[in-house]
C-alpha cells in the first residue's frame, strides 16, 4: 500500500516514465534469459537508431530516468544486475533523445585471481552516470553505443 501511495503522488510524466522503465526491465530481463549478448546488442543499436528519429519535446533529466530504472529494478526480482540496469539505462536515454555509451568490462576477483568478474556501466558525455560505484576497476570490453 505504501508503494501505491508514493506512486500516486508522482507527477504524472514521473508515473509514465516509471511505467516505462518497469516494463523494459521487465522485457530486458526474458531477453537476456533467452539471447546471447551479441544478439542483444544488436538490437539495442537497432531500437536506438528508431528512437532518434523522434523528436523530443520536455524529456525527463537523466537524473530522473536514471531513478526510475533503479525504482523499477527494485519492484521486479531478479532484476538488480549491473547489465539490466544498463541495457535499460541506454534504451531510456535514447528514447529521450540522450547520447550513452553501454560499457561491458572485466577485472581479476579480488578473492579468486584466477578468476574474472565482469559489469556493464553506463556513460553519458564521458562521465558514469549508472553502475559509477565500480566501473573503475574493470577493463572495458565491449561498448555499445
């Protein structure tokens, strides 16, 4: 109930942008259950190259977007991964017409040397602006954009 309540109170361009990010992740999820990350990405570039034709009028601040992924991530489980979040985090923008870069990078565990721990980030004009609490420490891989 408390949940309903702190959503009803949102301004509507808020709801509609949490609706949206509840929905994608939720897509993002089955998708990345389902294809491998090179088909995925793929198709990001895809959808992002349509959602620039649109002309954006009051879009939300990334600050804003960057919230309702996170709200979002929250509410459905398994959900909480530093690449649904960025997969997300890069359709929205888009969608709003902002430029970002997805980054997929890789460092050693620090408990396992042997072993190599991976997380995707996502930046905007050269800064971090989601998955900022760790991406430098990983050797970027791959960059979608």
């Amino acid at each position: 109930m408390k949940l309903l309540s702190k959503f009803l109170i949102l301004p509507l361009s808020e709801k509609f942008l949490l609706i949206k990010a509840v929905i994608l992740v939720f897509i993002i999820r089955i998708i990345l259950f389902i294809f491998p990350i090179k088909i995925i990405s793929s198709y990001i570039n895809h959808i992002i190259k349509k959602t620039k034709k649109f002309n954006k009028v009051n879009p939300p601040i990334k600050n804003r977007i960057i919230w309702a992924i996170e709200v979002a991530c929250n509410f459905i489980p398994g959900t909480k991964t530093c690449l649904i979040k960025s997969i997300t985090g890069q359709i929205l923008l888009a969608h709003y017409g902002y430029e970002s870069n997805l980054c997929i990078g890789v460092a050693k565990n620090t408990e396992n040397k042997n072993n190599l721990q991976a997380h995707a980030w996502l930046e905007s004009n050269g800064k971090v602006i989601l998955g900022e609490h760790e991406a430098e420490h990983y050797k970027p891989l791959l960059e979608i954009n």
